[in-house]
C-alpha cells in the first residue's frame, strides 16, 4: 500500500502522508496495527491502558531508529514545549507515504494482539489529534 501511495505521490507531484489505525477483533481478541502517532486505548474497570506506542521522533526506540537510517531528530523548543522533528520536518517515525523521507522512516506497522478480559470496557482508536491536548 505504501509503495502505490508514493508512486501516486510522484505521478502527481505531491507529498505528505498518513497514519493508520486498525483493529481487527474476534470472539476473545483482537489484533491492532498501527502506524505513526495515533493510538489505541482499552479501558478495563474504569482504567485506560494504552495498548500501542505512538511513533514519534522523541519516542527513544523510534529515534535510534532513525539514526541507523541516516537520518536525524532535530529539537525544536517552542515556549515550553519542544518537538522532535525527522529531518527538521516530520514528527511521525512510521507513515503511509511521506515519500521524501522514505530513506529514514518506515511505514512498518506495530502490531499488538490483545486477549479481552471480562472487566473490558471499550476501545478507543485515534489519530494524533484526537489525543494531543495542550
């Protein structure tokens, strides 16, 4: 899928790209794919646990990564807060298309598999923006 994105992407002389959430749930589990900064939550007996990692460039494990690849992690500090940025650019470490930094990023998917308990609530799946509060 990442490859016809990105040679659309370069048909049509466009950039950018996207992250992916799925879950794929049967009678006692489930398995969840994710790629890039969005997240999956179960919530069990009134708790939230995070059941995926978000793939960003201040994640330690997603960073080195990077560095392997050639590529590096800028810090950009702005009042407060900072972001971590693939080539000074991209927060995500994992996408669908993203063409231009292919060479440091990857579009390999986590995937979790998730055996439900009987005090399992609910799931949320969501994208960064849904998560990113300030």
């Amino acid at each position: 899928m990442d490859q016809d994105i990105c040679r659309n992407q370069e048909k049509l002389d466009i950039g950018g790209g996207s992250t992916a959430l799925f879950a794929v749930i049967g009678e006692n589990k489930m398995h969840i794919g994710n790629i890039g900064d969005s997240k999956a939550v179960i919530f069990r007996d009134g708790e939230a646990l995070t059941l995926t990692t978000e793939h960003n460039a201040n994640n330690k494990e997603e960073r080195r990564d990077v560095e392997s690849r050639g590529g590096w992690v800028f810090e950009k500090k702005v009042n407060e807060h900072t972001r971590y940025l693939v080539q000074g650019a991209l927060e995500v470490t994992r996408s669908l298309g993203d063409r231009m930094y292919k060479k440091y990023i990857t579009c390999e998917p986590e995937i979790v598999e998730y055996e439900f308990t009987k005090d399992d609530e609910y799931i949320i799946l969501g994208s960064d923006g849904f998560w990113k509060v300030n």
